[in-house]
C-alpha cells in the first residue's frame, strides 16, 4: 500500500500596499507585524520607495536572491521592490541602495537562527565608501555614521522580513540575543591609512571595485591597546584564546596598530601577519575537544574525515593544535589614528559581493 503525503501551501508574502491611516497606526501595524526591529521606521510610501529604486537600473519586479533563517527551511525569493521597501524603512537614503541590494544578493541573513546569538559583520571596500560618504575613521563601527548605521539596519530589516521571519522561539531561537543585530557591525575599510592591500583585493576583486564583504558569528571578541614590545607576541596568544573555537579571528586593527606590527614583527604583508596569527593560536588537543561548541559542531566534520579537523582528532591530549586555519583568518583596518586600540572578533567570513553589478 502507498502512502500519499501531501503538502501544505501557506501565503508566502504581504499585501504590496496596506490601507492609509495616520503614521501612528502604521507604526503600530508594522511593529505589531513584526516587519521591524521595535524602533520606529521610516514609512515605505510608494515614492520613497520609487526614489530608491530610482538608484539601480534593476527592474523592480528582478529577484534579487534567496534567504532562510537556517539551511533547514525552505528559502524564500524576493524582488528588488521588496528590498527597497525595507531600505526605506531603515532610513537609509536611496544612493545608497546598491550597497543593499549586493547584501539582499548575497543570500547570507542576518537574521540567522542559531542557538549560539550569531551576528552579521559587513565590511565596504572601494569607491562607493567616498560616493555615499561612510566612515571608515574615529566611531567607524559605532552609531556615528549615517550610511553606515542605516545600510546595516536596512541589512537587518530585509533580512527577517524576506526570508520569512524572525520571531523569537518560533524562526528565531537565539538564547540570549545579539546586540550588533542592530546594525551588523556595518563600516567601510580605512583602505586609505592601511599598510597593505584592502580586504576585497584580497578576496579577488580590482582596488577600483566596489564591494560588500560579509562575516558572520560575531559572538566572541578580544580587546587591547597597541603592541608592547618585550611581551606583544603573549599577549596576543591570550587574545586568540579568547575566540570561541567554532569561530575564526578576523583582526580589526586602527591604523596605528597595524603599522606597529609591521614594526614589531615585521609583517610587510598581510599573509605573513595571518601566518602568525595561525602559528600562535595553540591549544592543547585534549582542552580544544572538550569545548562544547567544539564538539557540536567541529566534532561532526572531524568524524566525517574533514581536514584538518580529522588529524586534530588523532592527536594526543597534550598535544598542541594550531586551531585556526590559516585560510580562515581574515585583517581589516578601520579607525581614526586616535589611539592604536584594536579587536579581534570572533567571525567566519562568508563571501564578498560586487556593489558596482546592483548600480
């Protein structure tokens, strides 16, 4: 006997307009909704959403990508009218749309449900950093940058909202939350101040390109000032030891600090400063396998034969692992020179997306 299953089909979308009625009432229509991040937004009207899509030669009706909130759920597909509808809502102003839409495109939410809290970070390179005027100097990755605050909320927004929800214990099951899901620790590269080549150089693209580059986890960072010079290279071991080992370091120096380990260390390039940074982050086998985070989710891939996690696995208890992969580790430069603080935070990146393609 044959057993029939059959398939429940749900509306998958929103009215393209709602009725009129005083902004108060739309405010709280959206927020009751949950189309929003709870705090106020800028009403998506028709013409603002025409004057942001005025910015893309992309029809509005064009899919854009497609998002889910884990790689369990079915993605959903959404239009580049869609998208300017949440970019109105953040506030950002329509030259800044094709920076947007390279973030709809690329498919990675920042909205994902994970237990772990995980958030987005989203860096820009090239030309379009002058064009719409984001900042990449003093308070880059704080609330002090008008591009820089609403493409990041706009990030956030188009996120929950076109990839089916972000309801908490429901599509959404991080335990405690994240506070950089605000904005997505959104900034551009100090590309002009750094000592080496800018971030999407490296990922392939051309210095005179635009992009987004985009990581995610942004669960655990490391903090210090500037590099010492009898004990630096400890110090920077006990900061790694800080970076949960499901997660990769990518290193956000000020520029002063990025010439200090030049000076200090003699990293002319950056290949040879990630190499450090591989070398230098050890743990001993037996106390990286007992990590929980470890073991959910390293652990798994090791079984399967990945490497190099598979030859971690044979090693003995005392014996020292380099944890991170060097391919892994990425360096950014952001900050204004006013001291050489700088981070390391927890973030796996996910790929780097063309900007000048959504123009």
């Amino acid at each position: 006997m044959s057993e029939h299953v059959s398939t429940a089909e749900f509306e998958r979308t929103t009215p393209r307009l709602v009725e009129p009625d005083t902004e108060e009432n739309l405010q709280r229509h959206f927020h009751e909704n949950g189309w929003t991040d709870y705090l106020p937004i800028v009403l998506p009207t028709e013409k603002r959403v025409a004057d942001m899509l005025a910015h893309t030669s992309r029809k509005p009706d064009e899919i854009v990508g497609r998002m889910a909130p884990t790689e369990f759920r079915v993605a959903w597909e959404y239009t580049v009218e869609k998208v300017a509808v949440n970019a109105v809502m953040a506030g950002a102003k329509p030259e800044y749309f094709p920076v947007i839409l390279a973030l709809a495109a690329s498919g990675v939410s920042a909205r994902g449900s994970t237990t772990s809290s995980s958030a987005a970070m989203v860096v820009v390179n090239g030309p379009i950093r002058k064009e719409i005027k984001m900042n990449w100097g003093i308070g880059a990755m704080g609330p002090y940058n008008h591009a820089n605050a609403t493409i990041g909320r706009a990030y956030g927004l188009l996120s929950q909202n076109l990839q089916g929800g972000s309801e908490p214990g429901v599509s959404f099951m991080g335990s405690q939350g994240n506070g950089y899901t605000y904005n997505n620790v959104t900034f551009a590269e100090n590309e002009e101040a750094s000592p080496w080549e800018p971030l999407h150089v490296q990922k392939g693209f051309k210095p005179t390109d635009s992009t987004v580059s985009i990581f995610y986890g942004c669960r655990s960072t490391t903090f210090c000032l500037g590099l010492r010079e009898k004990y630096w290279r400890e110090h920077v071991r006990d900061m790694l030891a800080g970076i949960d080992g499901n997660s990769t370091p990518c290193l956000l120096l000020d520029p002063l600090t990025a010439q200090q380990f030049i000076d200090r260390g003699g990293f002319d390039t950056k290949a040879k400063l990630i190499r450090f940074i591989h070398e230098t982050a050890e743990m001993p086998a037996g106390r990286y396998w007992d990590l929980q985070l470890v073991q959910n989710y390293v652990y798994p891939w090791a079984t399967f034969g990945q490497e190099p996690m598979a030859s971690w696995l044979k090693a003995k208890d005392d014996e020292l692992i380099q944890h991170f992969p060097e391919k892994d580790i990425n360096v950014v430069v952001v900050g204004g020179e006013a001291n050489a603080y700088w981070r390391i935070m927890g973030a796996k990146y996910r790929k780097t997306v063309s900007v000048d393609e959504w123009r």
